[in-house]
C-alpha cells in the first residue's frame, strides 16, 4: 500500500473515532509500528493530525464550551536550559519569581545543547510529576526536529523559551516566548548609522543560536538602509578565551581594515572585550578609530571603555515564559497557541562614541 492511501485511511479512522492510537493503526492497516508512525509523524509535520500520548486525535475538537475547562491544581512547573551560566541565569530568575507568586514551585533542570540531554532532562522532570514545562531545547538538524516532535506530544503543556520551531514543523502548537534579536541587531546598526558609519562588521559567536537571528537582522537592515556592499564583513570566531581565540580576533580586525569597516556589532559581551583588547593591542582606538556595540549586555559596563550594548530582557523573558505555562496550565484546551516575542533595547555607552556628538 502506498503511503498517500495509508495516510488516507489514517484520517478517516482519526475522523471516525476522534482519537486512534498508533497500535490499533498498526492492526488494521496490516502493517509495521514504524510504518505507522512514520506516516502519523508526515501527517503531524502537516498539520493534519495531533498526537498524543500512545495516539492522534483530530487538531481541532469543535466549538468552544464543549469541552470543559483543566481544573486541577498546576504547582510544578518543570525547567530546562541549556546552560545556568551568562544569560540564562536572569531568565530563570524571571520564571522562578512568577512561578513563586502564583504558589507554585519551580524545577529546574540543566542541558548542555544536545537534544539527547534535554530529552533526558525532561523525562527526569516527568517522573516528579510536574505539571508544565518551559524547555529551551535545541532545535536543528534531525535530532531536534525529533526532540520538538516529542515535545508537541507530552500530555502536559510545553512553553518554549527563546526557541521557535523550524520551518520544518509550521504547526506544532507549542507556546513561545522569545527576544526580537534580529530586531535588536538592526537597532545596533541604525545607530552606528547615526553616528556615520557605513561599513558596520558582524562578528558573532559560533557557539550561541542566537547568531543566526542576529546574522539576518544585520543582513535585512544594511540592505534596508542601502549601505554598500558588506561583502566579507561577517565573521564568526570563537569563543573568548578558547586555543588560539587571539589570532583568530587578530584575522577579524584585519579583514575589518582592509574592507574599510569602521564600526563592529559584536556577540556577545565576552567576544566584544576580546575584540577591544586586541584591537587595544594593536594600537587601535575605541571608539576613535573603531566603534564597537556588543550583544547582550551582561557584563558590557564593566568593560574599558565600557560597551554599548543591546539588551535583551531576560528577567522579564523568564517572568513571560512562566506566565505562559501558567496560563496554558489552568485554561481550557481552546486556548489559542500564544508566540510572544519582546523588543531588546539599546544602552549608550563609551564604546561607540556618540558621547562626542552630545
């Protein structure tokens, strides 16, 4: 049987009985569990149908009202990220404090980018028996597309934090609650437009996912603005105080050089006081001779000269995300899937100069 006609009898049995589930698929279509379910995932991935725990059901279970509202208590809201050092700290802080007020407990559980430890993470979380989830999972390759699958499917609500599906997967119905980092990127920009610049490099850490937004806001906004040509002006290094960091700093700084770059906008904070202190090395001046605006703002102020920054609020991410959970945990299934997305704002500080224009 091909795989159209299987899917096919697969939504008329979903339509008939409401709910299925995969081993009563598996005896009336005559063939194998993996069969079956990768033609329940095709249809997933579609939209078409939702799975559930051990089934699918249809997306969409008629008006509201007919189906009663969740009335038991949501206490525990279960965490996981993939790091409790450098941003993730405020943002957790944010959940804990939200999650406190409504009386309930937050916990928390640490990942290291891998979608195996997060599928570890949070089948740890299931067995205490929480009620919600805030997960910041990893997202790419087949390994995370699988990860956000199973995610859809848990039988307690799933808000991601600073995550959104790929397009791979336009209907999973998941919460969301994230930062505009292209936006902000842009918001770098625009200002070191403002001060004159016209050659602005990006130099992003190739260890954080948040470099992928920041690369097409920067991209979407030198073009919106018709600057010219930025052609070999973005570079990826890695992390500040990793082997051989320096020199690969000390390559950035060159090529910025020769292609007359004369402003940097640089993630994140560590990556930004790596660049200042080899450009310091090489008897470069900040901001006279080069401005740079860092990306995250953690520990910008402290730096010499101190560094504007874009600031992402992660305290107030955190308070979000929880609030989602929260939300989703004690209303009804027709609840619609809320996508929150906050505005970063702009700190001025040395770094970029606009202090001798005031």
């Amino acid at each position: 049987m091909l795989a159209a006609r299987r899917q096919e009898l697969i939504l008329a049995e979903v339509r008939r009985h409401g709910t299925v589930r995969l081993a009563t698929l598996v005896e009336r279509l005559g063939v194998s569990a993996v069969t079956v379910r990768r033609d329940v995932t095709a249809l997933a991935d579609r939209g078409l149908v939702l799975r559930v725990h051990g089934g699918i059901t249809l997306p969409y279970r008629g008006l509201p009202g007919e189906q009663g509202p969740v009335t038991a208590p949501h206490t525990r809201v279960g965490m996981v990220v993939p790091s409790v050092e450098y941003y993730w700290p405020h943002v957790i802080q944010g959940a804990q404090a939200t999650v406190a007020a409504a009386g309930g407990r937050l916990l928390l559980r640490a990942s290291s980018y891998d979608p195996a430890e997060d599928r570890r993470q949070v089948s740890r979380l299931l067995e205490r028996g929480v009620h919600s989830l805030l997960v910041a999972p990893t997202t790419t390759d087949t390994a995370g597309i699988d990860l956000l699958r199973w995610l859809g499917a848990l039988p307690i609500p799933v808000t991601l934090v600073e995550r959104l599906p790929p397009p791979e997967l336009p209907t999973l119905a998941l919460d969301a609650a994230t930062t505009a980092h292209a936006l902000g990127a842009g918001l770098a920009v625009r200002h070191l437009v403002t001060l004159g610049h016209h050659r602005i490099a990006l130099v992003t850490s190739r260890s954080s996912p948040t470099s992928r937004a920041l690369r097409a806001g920067w991209r979407e906004t030198v073009a919106s603005l018709a600057l010219p040509r930025h052609d070999g002006l973005d570079h990826d290094v890695p992390t500040y105080g990793t082997p051989d960091w320096s020199d690969a700093y000390d390559e950035v700084l060159r090529h910025c050089r020769d292609r007359g770059a004369t402003a940097l906008l640089v993630h994140s904070d560590r990556e930004a006081v790596g660049i200042v202190e080899r450009a310091r090395d090489h008897g470069l001046a900040v901001p006279d001779e080069l401005a740079v605006v860092s990306y995250d703002d953690e520990v910008a102020a402290a730096s010499d000269p101190p560094l504007t920054a874009v600031r992402p609020d992660k305290h107030r991410l955190g308070a979000l995300a929880a609030e989602l959970a929260l939300t989703r945990a004690a209303d009804s299934a027709e609840r619609p899937v809320h996508r929150v997305q906050l505005w970063p704002s702009l700190v001025i500080r040395h770094s970029c100069g606009a202090h001798a224009l005031r």
